[in-house]
C-alpha cells in the first residue's frame, strides 16, 4: 500500500553561528496529528529558513520514504531518528524513488501534488546529523526523497493513501538523475 505514515513541520530555529552570528534550519520537523492543510507554498505550521534553496512552488513539500530509516539507524546507531528526522513534511510507505519519474502526478488526501525533482541537502544536514559527511554519504546512498509541487491545495493527514494518477514514464526517476549527479562528482 501507498500512504503517508507521518505529516511533519516545523519552524526555522538557530542550529549554529556562521560570521553574521546565526544560521537558522527549518530542517527540525516534528509529526502532527491530525489533518493539516497543504498550500501552494507549503503546509500550515511549516516553515524553511531559506528559500533561496528550500521551498518555494516546486519544493513546497518534501517526502522521504520510510523504508531508508532503517538504512540510517545502523549508520547512526546513537542517534534518535523519529519520523520527519531528514526534514520531509511527509514520511511515506511504499513509493521509492527508483519508481517515482519527475512530472509524475499524484493525490494525496484532497490535494494534488506533481512530483519535481530529488532533493540535494545542504551542509545543515551535516549539523544535523553531527558529521561532516553526511551529505556525500545521502548523496551515494541514492535515498535523497523528492520535492512535490502543489497542483491543488488541500487537506492531508497521516493514513491517507497516495494515489499516483499520472506517471510521466517519459521523464527521468529520481534514482536516475541523482545518479548522473553522483556520477558529475
């Protein structure tokens, strides 16, 4: 089956100091209960720290398949990895990214989502998981999630199957193009 497990979001909070004395991470998500509202830009009650490479109408949500956890816990054995740990809005099940194709439309509760293009973190990830490698290691290890456009907004909530109702087969899998990315390294 393929649902959403958990809704997540989260405000920006300061996870370090740069030379101007913050940088800010809206990469800390927590699990809702509920329904939640998706808008263009992103869900109620979540926020990025900054847009310039984070959100906006291509990358108003992030999923990330809950099937790769188990693949980071024994990466990191001491670390308490709760469902939106990665800074996804939505933890699923059942939907890998070798089956997802950009453009790939897909319905979700009410809304309705087009499915973008994989996500490449930023060094905050790195602060977040506390190692410097951590964003060559979700680089090679081809579990990157993908960013959702909202074609209509909606309500969403943990449980609400995922339907795909358009697959663009013409189009690249998110596995590929992360790929060709690695392969550009």
């Amino acid at each position: 089956m393929k649902r959403i497990i958990s809704v997540n979001v989260g405000t920006p909070i300061k996870i370090a100091r740069n030379k101007d004395g913050k940088i800010y991470s809206g990469i800390f998500k927590t699990p809702v209960e509920g329904p939640v509202i998706v808008r263009k830009l992103d869900l109620d009650g979540d926020r990025q720290a900054d847009l310039s490479v984070h959100g906006g109408v291509n990358k108003a949500v992030y999923v990330y398949p809950s099937e790769h956890y188990e693949f980071w816990r024994r990466k990191f054995p001491n670390m308490k990895m709760n469902w939106g740990t990665f800074g996804e809005n939505f933890t699923t099940e059942g939907l890998l990214e070798r089956e997802i194709h950009i453009g790939d439309h897909l319905i979700i509760g009410s809304a309705k989502f087009e499915v973008t293009e994989p996500r490449f973190p930023c060094f905050k990830l790195g602060i977040k998981f506390d190692d410097k490698t951590m964003i060559k290691l979700f680089l090679e290890s081809e579990r990157s999630g993908y960013y959702l456009k909202v074609l209509n907004e909606g309500q969403v909530e943990a449980g609400n199957a995922i339907r795909r109702v358009h697959s663009n087969q013409n189009l690249e899998t998110i596995t590929s193009i992360v790929r060709k990315v690695k392969s550009d390294e």
